[in-house]
C-alpha cells in the first residue's frame, strides 16, 4: 500500500521472482505538479530458517499509540519474514483520517518492511482495513487462505464467519488440512477456543464456534498450533488431542495486558493448575507478542513482555518447542 500526499490509498500488486530473497522499493507519486517519493525500503523473504511474529489487539487510538510503537519497535528488532496478525488493528476503524497517525506512524518501517498475515476480530469490518492488508487468497482479499512457507502450512480462518460440519467453510479446512505434507501447521483465528481473558467471561457464539468446530478438527488432523486475539493477555494452553491443539492467545500489541477472569478461568477447562502445560500472563501496563524460530526439524516458541523503555531486554515469559506432527 501507499499513501500519497493528497491522501489517497493506491494498491499496487508486484510480482517478485521466484528465487528473490530481497527485495529493495520506493515509491513515487505524482499529482499534479506535485511529487512524492517514500523509501528506499527493504523487505527479506524467508529463506530455509526463518522467524516470524504474532500479535494482536494493536488497538490504535489516542492513548495506545506509545504502546503500539513500543510492540512495534520491538517486533523489528527481532527482524521477522513476517508478522501473523491476529486482528482489532483499530478501535475506530472507520475513522480514516486517523490511520495515519495512530496505526502507520506509530509502527515505523514495521509495516514498509515486513510482511503483515492477517485475520480480521471485531472491529476489522469498517473503514481501509480491508484494503490496508492484504491476504495470501488468490484474490487477496478473501479472510480464508493457506500459504506454505519452507516447512510449515499456514491457515487463516475468519472466526466471524459460520464453521460447522456440512458447511463449505468446513470443508474447505478439512481439506486443507487433510491434504497438509508440512511438517508444521499453524492456524490463525482471532478467537480463541480457550481462554482466562475478561471477554471470555461468557462462551460467545465465536469462542464456542471455535471450541466445538474448528479446534477438534486441528486435533484430529495434528495441526500444531491456533494463535488467536480478542483477548487482552498472553495466555498459552494446551487441549488434549479429541479437543484440539496448543492454543496460544497473544492479545496486548497495542492494548495493556489485563488480568484473567475469575469467570473467565472457571470456564477454562485448560486452565493454570490442572497439571498441563500451560503459561500465563496478565497484569496492568504490561504486553506481550508471539516469536517462532522455524527450522526443518522444530520451531521454537517464546512469548516475551513489552514495555514502552526497550533499553533491557524483552522478559521471556513463556517458551515451547514444537515437534513435526
């Protein structure tokens, strides 16, 4: 996407060669009389290892563009390939005007130089989010897409739209994951199955959609991991196989970490203390974000802290390592 100064949105679609692993850009506009060019830009393409991102809830409002820029800033330390995006990129998203300097500015050359996957929560159905990020579907829109990258196949869903047996969103997964060589597969959903956060309080159509449906389908086809949002915490459990797989809830890019819910806890079958393994974390002014380290033979997890003051290193909050299926 680029943004010229008379505040217009152009789309413009590239086609990269096949063996390109970087890829250097500016972009120039003209109106009029009037020229504009933004860049040089540098963007890397995953090469046989590589790392990528996720987070979430971003949020991007008056009061949370020094949180947003402190998630952002450290997500490019870590120089991903991309970032898995898990939706809310805006609380006003059909304020226009405002994605500039609340979304964009705030992120710096994140979003210039690294790819963004997204699946689109609640507040992602108004305004320039459709166009502002586009999907790996064939027409780069739809919310329902898989890509594969080295060794592992990623899937979006769109937790808004209807997953049940019989459906042709469920066959379409099915499908995919029935027909699925990768030796890893992560899926991306922005509600989560289970999970302590506060607006988990009550098993919403979307929460039990995903608990009931989706979840036991990547159980039964030994998918690795559901990464989803909604929820403003960090908060990792793990299923037994009939009802699904690792679910990993990374909600606070932009919005403060909010404690669990007691409610929401109760209703957590695969809560802290049931002997699993599991990870949480919760508190005021605290956030976190999701980094993988893939490899052929296993990606490394870690969940790490963000505070505003990046001068110590990121707190490691939560690590696993996932094993081909």
């Amino acid at each position: 996407m680029a943004k010229s100064s008379a505040k217009i949105w152009h789309r413009v679609k590239v086609q990269v060669p096949v063996d390109a692993r970087t890829i250097r850009y500016s972009l120039k506009s003209r109106v009029g009389s009037h020229e504009g060019v933004s860049g040089p830009f540098t963007a890397r393409l995953p090469g046989a290892k590589f790392r990528f991102v996720a987070l979430g809830n971003v949020m991007a409002h008056r009061i949370a563009v020094d949180n947003w820029s402190a998630t952002a800033r450290e997500a490019r330390k870590l120089d991903p390939a991309f970032v898995l995006h898990t939706g809310n990129c805006s609380e006003h998203g059909s304020w226009e005007f405002e994605w500039e300097r609340r979304y964009f500015a705030p992120a710096g050359k994140l979003l210039a130089t690294v790819p963004t996957l997204l699946t689109p929560c609640a507040r992602d159905f108004a305004g320039a989010v459709q166009e502002l990020h586009v999907t790996p579907a064939a027409d780069t829109y739809a919310h329902n897409w898989s890509k594969v990258v080295g060794p592992v196949r990623f899937i979006g869903l769109d937790g808004n739209q209807v997953w049940k047996a019989g459906e042709a969103n469920y066959a379409w997964l099915e499908k995919e994951l029935a027909g699925a060589k990768e030796k890893f597969v992560v899926v991306l959903d922005a509600y989560p199955g289970y999970s302590s956060g506060k607006h988990s309080n009550k098993p919403y159509p979307a929460l039990m959609q995903t608990r009931e449906v989706i979840l036991p389908l990547l159980g039964k086809h030994k998918a690795t991991a559901l990464i989803s949002g909604w929820d403003p915490s960090y908060e990792r459990c793990e299923p037994t196989p009939d009802k699904g797989c690792t679910q990993i809830v990374t909600g606070t890019a932009g919005k403060d970490s909010y404690p669990f819910s007691p409610t929401a806890t109760r209703l957590n079958p695969f809560r802290q203390g049931d002997g699993r393994d599991w990870a949480g974390f919760a508190g005021h002014g605290a956030r976190s974000l999701c980094v993988f380290e893939v490899s052929a033979d296993a990606i490394e997890f870690r969940a790490l802290a963000v505070a505003n003051d990046m001068l110590a290193d990121p707190k490691v909050l939560d690590r696993k390592t996932f094993r081909p299926r």
